[in-house]
C-alpha cells in the first residue's frame, strides 16, 4: 500500500446513512477518530461503514468476474469509445498496468482493509457486551478474509496488513507475500469468524449480516479453490446443518421485496436500498441495460444505460431446453416502440423502481445452491461422482426443471459440475475465478482464445463497422492474474510488476 493511500484511508471511514437499519448511521469521521470507538454503538457505526465500503467495491466487480470470461461482452458504442482503456478492456483482454479500473480496485480494497484493521484495533478498549464484541470481530475477520479471497486471485500474491500504520513511512517496505500465506491468512480469519458468529442474529435490524453460514461457506470454498477437497467437504457439510434451503423459485434470489430479500437461500449479498436519497441504491438494472433501450429496459427513459455485461452468444447457447432459469436470468433482445433490437440483457435484478437510477437489488454472493455445488466438486475430486456427490448437483438441476445427471466418471462430472455452476450462478461473478479454479493458466488462455475466435467470427451484438484490434480477445498465461497498478509499483517498487505486464 502506497503512501499516499495510507493517508487518504487514515483521515476518511468512507460511512454513510443508509435507511438498511444496520447501515443506518452517524459518520465517526465528524466527531475524530480519537474521540469514538468508544461504546458499543460506535464500534457498530464503524463496522457499518465497512459494510458500505463493500458496496463499493461490489458495483464493479461485474468486470472482473463476468466481462473478462465467456459469459457476458458489450453493447458496443461506435460513436463514443471513451471505455476503451478501461472498462472495455476487461471484454478484449488489454488490460495494462496503467488501466484506472484497475487502481481503483486496489485502492478501494486497501481502503477498506484499513478500516477493518483500525476497527479490530480500537474495540479493543470499547465499552461492549461480550456477544457485542465476538460479532463484531466475527463480521469484520470475515469481511477481511473476503477482501483478500479476492485479491489473491485477482492479483496473486498482495501484501497482507493485518494492522494499521502509526505513521506511512514504513509503508514503503510492504512487499506482496506469497499466496500460500495469504490463504492461510484467510483461512484464519475465517475459522475465527465461523466461532465467534451466530448462525443467526436476533434483532430484525442485523438482518443481511455476515453469520456463521457465511464465514464457513468461504471458508470451504477456500479450501476447494486451493484443492484441499477433504477439508472443503467437512467444512462445506456443516453449513447444511444450519438451516438453509433452496428457494422453490429461482428468481426469488434476486426479488428485492421485503419479503424476498435475504431470503431462505441467502446465506451472504451485499446489501443495497434504494427509492431513496440516502446513497445506499443500487443500480446494475441501468448498468447492463442496453444502451438505446432508453425506458424499454429499465421504465425510465431518462436513465443511462450502459450496455454492458452483455450475455453471449455462447452463454444463451449453453441452456439446455426447458432450463428455467434462462428465462429469469437474460433477455434475447428487446423492443422499443415498433423495433426489436437483437441486444441481449441480464435481467436478474430487473425489477420496479420508484426513482430513476435508484434500484433495491442486492448482490448475492454466496448461496446455498453455490454450497451445494462446490460440495458436488468436492465429493467427486476426491471419490469420483458417487451418489451423494450426484444428489446435490441434481437438486440445483430439479429447481431448474432439467433431468437428473449421471456423469460415468471423475472427469465428465468435473465438466458437468461446471456447466451447471455457469448457469445456475449466471452474471454473479464467480465465473472467472471458477475457470481459474478448474484450469491451468495454460488451459485458461486456451479455453478464452478459443473463445475470443469465436466472438470475432460472430460478435454478440453489432459493433457498428468498427473492427476488431488485432490484440482483442489475445489470451496469454500471464494474463491468469491482473497487473499490479503503475502508480504502486511507482511509489514502492518493492511489490513488483506481476510477469508480462
């Protein structure tokens, strides 16, 4: 973490009101660090912006996890390309270490690190009840352990800050650790996590916090990213004992009703209110709405529409007849007045709104269905696709109105396991790291090539008569992680560029 970062983070908690009740909240950074953390009340503010600096970083992590693989592409503008070097880099793999997306990323995590880190330290010395205090040190230890289960595989190895600086100049001697140790950093956290939180809170306020359910399902899909599969079964195993089930209806994971938020299968999303003015909307209705849509999309002709995160031709291809979860996750096109536009759209949080722009939808990050699969991955890596590794992958596909699989081995199940985590978590963004997870970078850039000459052959959506660069859809092995920022490495040279950057 640069210098000049450890300043910014330092003076500003980056909270903000929220009528979510638990994100609803006065701003410590008007009454000075030194004066607050002091009571329980305080310590929840802080812990709440957290919370809110999570939101942050959500609203773009549709680039990482969706546009850089083969689920999604975009709308392209051929009268404005001003995305080019950033956002739209993400779809053609030219990213470089100078991409502004790319020191956001960082930055806002870091930020948010430090926030974490300064909490955990001034608690300590707070007037709390005991429960009080293991919550709070439960959901922080798991928002950290998330953060950095990003970034490990975002960016390979990263520097781990555990605590905060009394002053930034040794800031200038943080090197990136090995990923081992940041997994096992994780791994930490998230087993203090799962002891310190409920497995449910009482209060209606708390509800959408993290929960025991949530720091165990990270935990075991830790364990299977790193493929310690004995370890990601037991772990995985325990969150089907704490009450969670699927939803009978697919499409009831993304209805932002009251009555549907944070629903029986949810078992973490980060949180988000709008219909509002209190700055905690959401807005990824507009943001993957096609951009000449104008109203026909979103109900309001006066938003903007981004025209991205576009689903392929691959992904709409992948469905199988009858999957009902096609129909509620995209759209093939869409009409306006008299025209249909052959402009595919995700529709999972598409939904009625009051204000222009200001959406309720959550974003989901761990469901129960996600456990199951990965409890499906887990069973057949080690023992082959036995029956039980067989019953829960079936039980995502009976939702979906599809048959039962019987894969004949080890491999074929590997592969049908994939597919259905590609469908059933569609435009959720664990589709990149789920091919990193199953492949080597070798494999991955020849899996995305393959891809990429494809989408050349026959683009998703028209561009307009504006060509292909000769660098678009270029896969090569180093491309597996994203670059470090130009600026960081400027500042401390010690992190060092990830190769081929």
């Amino acid at each position: 973490m640069k210098k000049a970062t450890i300043l910014g983070i330092a003076l500003a908690l980056c909270l903000s009101s929220c009528s979510e009740d638990f994100l609803n909240q006065t701003d410590p950074t008007k009454v000075g660090v030194g004066l607050f953390y002091k009571n329980e009340e305080q310590v929840k503010q802080a812990l709440s912006g957290v919370y809110s600096q999570i939101q942050v970083v959500t609203n773009t992590g549709y680039l990482f996890g969706e546009f850089q693989t083969d689920n999604t592409t975009i709308d392209l503008n051929p009268s404005d390309r001003g995305g080019a070097g950033g956002w739209e880099a993400f779809e053609f793999a030219t990213v470089n270490s100078g991409n502004g997306e790319i020191a956001t990323l960082w930055n806002n995590y870091y930020a948010a690190m430090y926030n974490c880190n300064l909490t955990l330290e001034k608690m300590v010395d707070a007037t709390m009840s005991e429960t009080g205090r293991k919550e709070v040190e439960g959901q922080l230890k798991f928002l950290r352990a998330y953060m950095y289960f990003n970034l490990v595989q975002y960016f390979g190895d990263v520097v781990i800050v555990t605590s905060t600086l009394v002053v930034p100049d040794p800031a200038f001697d943080l090197v990136r650790s090995p990923q081992a140790d940041v997994w096992a950093q994780i791994e930490k956290d998230l087993k203090d996590a799962a002891a310190a939180l409920p497995a449910k809170y009482t209060a209606a306020g708390d509800k959408g916090r993290v929960t025991k359910g949530a720091a165990l399902s990270l935990l075991g899909k830790a364990y299977l990213t790193q493929k310690k599969y004995a370890d990601a079964t037991a772990t995985l195993k325990e969150v089907t004992t704490l009450g969670y089930a699927l939803n009978p209806n697919y499409a009831d994971n993304f209805d932002p009703s009251p009555a549907k938020k944070n629903g029986v299968e949810s078992i973490f999303e980060i949180q988000y209110q709008g219909d509002n003015d209190l700055g905690e909307w959401s807005n990824f209705q507009y943001v993957f709405a096609p951009r000449v849509s104008k109203g026909a999309v979103t109900g309001f002709a006066a938003g903007t529409n981004g025209g991205r995160n576009v689903p392929t031709n691959d992904i709409m291809a992948a469905y199988e007849k009858g999957d009902l979860r096609k129909d509620l996750s995209l759209k093939p096109n869409f009409k306006l007045d008299t025209t249909t536009y052959k402009v595919p759209y995700v529709i999972k949080y598409s939904y009625p709104h009051t204000i222009v722009n200001r959406t309720n939808s959550n974003w989901p990050v761990l469901r129960y269905a996600d456990v199951l699969l990965m409890l499906s991955e887990a069973i057949n890596e080690q023992s082959g696709p036995t029956a039980e590794a067989l019953g829960y992958l079936n039980q995502i596909r009976k939702r979906a109105g599809l048959a039962d699989l019987a894969p004949a081995d080890k491999v074929a199940f590997r592969t049908a396991v994939l597919k259905e985590r590609r469908l059933e978590l569609a435009f959720e963004n664990h589709r990149w790291f789920d091919l990193k997870r199953t492949k080597t970078p070798a494999e991955w850039a020849a899996f995305m090539n393959a891809h990429g000459a494809q989408e050349r052959a026959n683009p998703t959506v028209a561009r307009g008569n504006v060509p292909f660069n000769s660098t678009d859809y270029v896969y090569t092995e180093n491309e597996y992680f994203l670059p470090l920022p130009a600026p960081q490495i400027l500042i401390n040279p010690k992190l060092a560029q990830n190769p081929g950057y």
